[in-house]
C-alpha cells in the first residue's frame, strides 16, 4: 500500500514546489499563475509560453498553434522550397495573374536579369513580377529598385517622361 501512495504522490507533486497538483496538470496552480500558461511544442518538445505560439481559430474559439514561431517558420522555409510554384502561384493569385504561372515561373527561371537596368537582383532574391494594375497584364520581371520606381510614379508615362527630361537638363548644366 505504501508503493502505491508512493507512486500517486509523485504523480502528484509539482515538478517546481513540490506540492499536490491535479495529476493531468503540468504544475500546481500557484506555480502555474507565477509562471503563466505555457504549452509543449510538438516538433521541438520544449515547454514554452503561450506567446511563442500564433493563434488559430478553433471551434471554441482562439487557441495557440501546435507548433512555435521557429518551429513554423522552418517548416514553411521547407515548404516554400519544395513548392516554388506554389509559392509563385499563392503570390501571383493577389495580383490576379494565377492563369500565367507556368509561364512566369519558366521565365523566372530563365531570365536572371532585370528587363529595365540590366542587373542581378541583390542577394539572391527573385526578380519582381510587374503587372499593369488597369488592365492585370503581366508585363515582365524587375528588379525590386526598378519595379518600385514605375510603382512610385504609378505608371504614368507623361511623368516618366518627364522624370528623364528633368535628369537631362541636371546632367547638362
């Protein structure tokens, strides 16, 4: 009988003050008030604050992730590289431009420089896809500088033009 007592009690007993805890929970209530809620991570196994997990909707309501911030975040970096054309497929899907992926992901792969300046984009980070925003047509692949700067004088063609006037008569005086 004694073994027995034994083994409940320590079933029992809070790992951090070694008082009575209900046997399901992690630790007693006390120390589970100073310590604040915590949750187990279920690809490092680490005991972790709720803070260290985004929130999902659930059916009865928001509860924390399975997996923590670093944990996701690697599982995403092995998806996007296992999936680039899925990647480029959810990214073109906001510009409405889901139809052309094969053809814009075989050019990605081709083409390693920007259609306007002629460079590399830094870093190894993808050309940008520029799209018509009136019309949605995919117009070709940027460097982020380049597809910024048309971004920045949204399209318009006079005041391109008169971008470049304005820098030839600073060059020429």
């Amino acid at each position: 009988m004694s073994v027995n007592h034994v083994i409940i009690n320590i079933k029992n007993e809070c790992p951090q003050c070694h008082e009575w805890k209900d046997r399901r929970a992690k630790t007693c209530r006390s120390c589970k008030d100073a310590l604040g809620d915590t949750k187990i991570c279920t690809k490092c196994k680490q005991d972790l604050p709720l803070s260290n997990f985004s929130q999902i909707e659930g059916k009865t309501g928001l509860r924390p992730r399975p997996e923590c911030f670093p944990c996701a975040a690697q599982r995403s970096e092995k998806w996007r590289k296992q999936n680039p054309k899925r990647k480029l497929y959810n990214y073109l899907r906001a510009m409405e431009l889901e139809d052309e992926v094969d053809e814009i992901y075989e050019l990605m792969c081709i083409q390693k420089q920007c259609t306007i300046c002629h460079k590399q984009e830094r870093n190894g980070y993808d050309l940008s896809v520029d799209h018509d925003h009136v019309t949605g047509k995919f117009r070709g692949l940027l460097c982020s500088k380049c597809n910024r700067g048309i971004g920045l004088f949204e399209d318009n063609i006079d005041n391109l033009f008169n971008a470049i006037e304005y820098i030839k008569k600073s060059k020429l005086s």
